[in-house]
C-alpha cells in the first residue's frame, strides 16, 4: 500500500511525559550515533527554489528517558521501531526535500508545529518512481514535482512514508516533535 501520510487515532502523549522529554532536550541529552553527527553540516546546507537560494534546517534528534519509551512502546508501536525520540529543529528556510537515512516510515507526535502552518510536502523527482532508496538529497525544486502536502496539528499521530521525497516548509520557529521510525508502518498500533 503506498500512501504519503495518514493520521491514526492514537492515545495523546500524557502531559508529564511531554515535560520529562522536553527536559531532554533543555538538558541537551543528544542521540550519540551517526544521525546527529553531521546535523551542523547538514543546517549549513543550501537548496534553491525558483532560482532563489534557501537555507536548510537540521533537525537535532535527543534521547528520551526511560518513562517515555515505555509509555511509547504498549501504546504506540509493537515492534520492529528503528528509533523513539524527540526532535527539535534548528532555524532556517526549510527543510530540504530528500528521504531519510534510517527509517521507511515515521509516526510523529506534534509539540511544536514550527510557525503557523508549516507543511510536510512530499515530491516525485523527474524521471523516477515515487518510492525511493533511503538518503536521497535533492538541492534543486525544479527537478520535483509536488504530489500531496499535510499540515501536522499538535497532539496529532501522523505516519509520513519517509522513502517519498519529502521536505517541510513554512518553518518560522522551533520545530518539535516525538518521532518513531519503523521499517513498516503495519508495526504502529491503530493499523
């Protein structure tokens, strides 16, 4: 089945755990492996929309405490998770369209949309299939083409299939949000 989003009806995120993970990232608890490595380099990348040139946003991944990941793991996803975390943007333009590195699939859990309506825009590169490989950067917008966009409220669950190049847009502020990879979207509850 291929979809670019859909919202689940899943049980909201408990206040206090909202509050012990926004403590993760107030006390800068950074995920320790390769995805944050670079996310210095990758805020300093460029993309270029209508010949005019935009800053990227890096989006910095924290460790959650343990109270969180086990209120995530009965109630929001089975099995088979490639990663549960918080995430907060850093400032810029946007984010540029690509496919993420780790994950098929993320079931996000809005705190801090970014701005008023930032969207999550998901493209067909020209002359390629939808479904792509994992890692797919495109610096360019005029070799995409748009195919569907989805605004993300707070307190929502929202699936994005990460292997259809997608950017965010419209980011005016922080951006915040739990974050839970999988492999297959069939390991989220509510399927």
């Amino acid at each position: 089945m291929t979809f670019c989003y859909k919202f689940l009806d899943l049980p909201k995120v408990p206040e206090e755990l909202v509050r012990i993970a926004y403590s993760n990232i107030n006390e800068k608890i950074i995920i320790k492996n390769n995805q944050n490595k670079d996310w210095e380099t990758k805020s300093q990348l460029k993309f270029t929309v209508n010949g005019v040139e935009k800053q990227n946003v890096a989006f910095i991944q924290y460790d959650l405490d343990n109270a969180v990941l086990e209120w995530m793991k009965p109630n929001i996803i089975s099995e088979g998770y490639t990663d549960i975390r918080i995430s907060r943007s850093t400032s810029g333009d946007g984010k540029l369209p690509h496919t993420d590195n780790t994950r098929d699939y993320v079931l996000i859990y809005m705190l801090e949309p970014g701005g008023k309506r930032p969207e999550t825009v998901f493209y067909r590169e020209k002359g390629y299939d939808l479904i792509r490989e994992r890692s797919v950067k495109i610096s360019n917008y005029d070799v995409v083409e748009e195919v569907d966009r989805v605004y993300i409220p707070p307190h929502h669950w929202c699936i994005l299939n990460t292997r259809i190049i997608h950017s965010v847009e419209n980011i005016e502020s922080h951006r915040v949000s739990f974050q839970l990879g999988s492999t297959d979207y069939r390991n989220y509850k509510g399927q």
